[in-house]
C-alpha cells in the first residue's frame, strides 16, 4: 500500500494532492496515508504537507529498490509483482523459479549483481555490482509460441527509445537482440520461453544494460561499452530508465497480445538498425554465412540477399556486421 500512496503522491507532480483524496482513492484511512507518508520519509523520500492543500513530493528516491520498484509496478497494467535483489544468480533463472508460484502474475526481477548472468546460448553476461540495470519481465501472454520472437524485438525498441529518451542519446539495435550506443554493446536481450505445442507457459525477457563509468576487461574491451562511459552529460540513474521502459514495452506488448500489431515496434527496429543495408555474417546450425542485410520483413524476421542473390529469410541466428 505504501508504494501505491507513493505513486498517487508522484503523479500529482508540481501540484499538492490532499490526504483525503489519497483515502478516497485507495479506499484506505486518512490516518493510514499519514502512517505511510511517515515511513516513505524514513527511506529518504522528502514530502512536504501543508495542512490545506495535502501532500507533494519535493525530492523522490533515484535509488532502484523494492519500494520504488513497486511504486512502478503501482502505475503498470500489465506488471502485478515486482522482486528486488541484492545479488541473484541470474533474473532470467530468478523469474522462472517464480514462475509457476504466481498462476496468471505478470512480474519483474530487478538485481544489482548477477553471479551468473546468461546470455543466449549459455554465455556468460557480465553483471557487477551496481555497474547496470540488469531485469527480467515474466509475462504470459496468450500467443502462439511461433510469435515469442517478436518480443525481443518488443523489449528492444522499448529500451532503446527509453534509453534515448533519460540519457538524449540515439541507441541502434543489432537485430534481433543487442543494444548498441556510438559502434558498441550497451546492452543486450535474452528472452527464454516455456512453451508446449501451440501454447506458452510462460516468456521470460531478460534485459542488461550497461551504465556505470568503467572499464571492461580484455575480452569485452573492443566491444562493449556502458552510458557513462560513452555520454558525458549522462550520470546513471536505473529507476528512470526502467519507468520509461515499462512505459514504452507495456503500450507495445498489449498492442501485439491483443491486436497482433507490431508495427510501431517494426518501424522503430527499422530506423534504428545497425545491421540492414550492410553486409553480415549469420550463423546457424553451426554454419557462417555472409549476406547483404536488406530489410526486416512484416514478421520482424531479417531478410537478406546471398552471393548469388536469391533472398532469403533468417528467423533466429547469430548475426554480427
Ligand atoms: C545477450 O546475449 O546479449 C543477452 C544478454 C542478456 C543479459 C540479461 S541481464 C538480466 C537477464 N538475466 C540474465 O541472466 N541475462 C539477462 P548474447 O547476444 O549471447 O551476447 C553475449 C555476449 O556479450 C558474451 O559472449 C560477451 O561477448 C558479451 N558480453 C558479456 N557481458 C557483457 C556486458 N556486460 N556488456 C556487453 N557485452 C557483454
């Protein structure tokens, strides 16, 4: 409840919101808001009251933790839980052991270290502590197993845009799955999928994006790099991006669930691809090929043109530029 106090408190931005319309709307006692405004005081979120006009948040937290983490998923129609942790194996493995705990829940796993984060294929994704935002969604959605694809595209055009949008910057997407800021990877994606024919359990989106100033060790020197490091202006802050995140990705998923449109989501994979119009090397089934990517087709999928040039259609793969 407290968190939902916290979020009305938010929403009403410059303006005072008074104790009596907090009451009204969560249905809970005048005296009941005063308890949790004093214990939202205590974790460092400064609210000033004024007895006429009620209550205005003048300094809220920057700080990602359970109780901001939940005022986000107060403002969601698409999250109902939300799990914060210092230190995780990893939050793709965290959500799935959840999984099955919370029948119909959609929910989100936030840490601030992983000991084993993953990316596809088994490999290894750096996540030290406090160097990133690294989170995954668990979501069920009524859909085609088939279709699971298009929500990695789903979460990377509501990253980049989040990302644009709190840091002014212009990320790219390496189709299907990396984030990628001035040549290099900031982030990537790794969705993982409970299926049976013709049915999803349940899909699990697992998103890292590096922020903090510093340096990589060799193997990831050449290649990955982080916002600060590359956006003087740009000081980390998780709890915005994530904000403007689920904004973007629960406007984009309901869309597709309900509609099975994507197309604002193709539009901006589109515009932001670093990997159409350039010569790649797909791997798959163990094979290295090399193409000319031309376009992303209305499935998302690359569509690219061979030595001989006969187009073809990638669904997945390894594709590097
Ligand atoms: C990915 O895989 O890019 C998906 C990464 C997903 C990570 C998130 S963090 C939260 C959630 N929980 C998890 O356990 N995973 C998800 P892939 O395209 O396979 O790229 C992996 C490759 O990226 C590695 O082999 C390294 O070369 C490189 N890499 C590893 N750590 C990195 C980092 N922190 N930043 C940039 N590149 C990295």
């Amino acid at each position: 409840m407290k968190h939902k106090v916290l979020a009305l408190i938010e929403e009403s931005g410059m303006h005072y919101i008074s104790g009596q319309e907090i009451s009204q709307k969560l249905g809970i006692s005048r005296s009941a808001v005063w308890k949790h405004v004093q214990s939202l005081r205590k974790e460092g979120f400064v609210i000033d009251s004024v007895s006429s006009k009620g209550y205005h948040l003048s300094r809220g937290s920057t700080e990602l933790n359970q109780t901001t983490l939940d005022t986000v998923i107060a403002r969601s129609n698409f999250l109902n839980k939300a799990f914060f942790h210092e230190s995780v194996d990893s939050t793709n493995q965290y959500a799935k052991s959840k999984a099955m705990d919370f029948p119909g829940a959609s929910f989100i796993v936030v840490a601030d270290t992983q000991s084993k984060g993953r990316g596809r294929r088994g490999r290894n994704w750096e996540s030290l502590k406090n160097t990133g935002l690294w989170m995954s969604l668990l979501a069920k959605p009524d859909i085609n197993p088939e279709e699971a694809p298009k929500l990695t595209l789903i979460a990377a055009a509501a990253m980049a845009k989040a990302i644009d949008e709190v840091a002014d910057c212009n990320v790219g997407i390496k189709w299907p799955n990396d984030l990628i800021l001035n040549g290099k990877k900031i982030g990537g994606i790794l969705t993982e999928l409970s299926a049976e024919p013709g049915y999803i359990n349940y899909v699990v989106i697992g998103i890292g994006i590096n922020t903090k100033k510093r340096e990589f060790d060799s193997e990831l020197r050449d290649k990955a790099t982080s916002l600060e490091n590359e956006l003087l202006d740009y000081k980390m802050d998780h709890l915005r991006i994530l904000k403007v995140f689920v904004k973007h990705f629960e406007m984009y998923y309901n869309q597709f669930v309900k509609f099975s449109d994507i197309e604002a989501v193709l539009t901006i994979n589109r515009e932001k691809s670093v990997t159409l119009n350039r010569t790649v090397c797909v791997e798959t089934g163990g094979e290295t090929s090399i193409y000319n990517a031309i376009r992303l087709d209305e499935e998302g999928r690359l569509v690219v043109l061979d030595q001989a040039g006969t187009e073809k259609t990638i669904f997945f793969g390894e594709v590097s530029v």
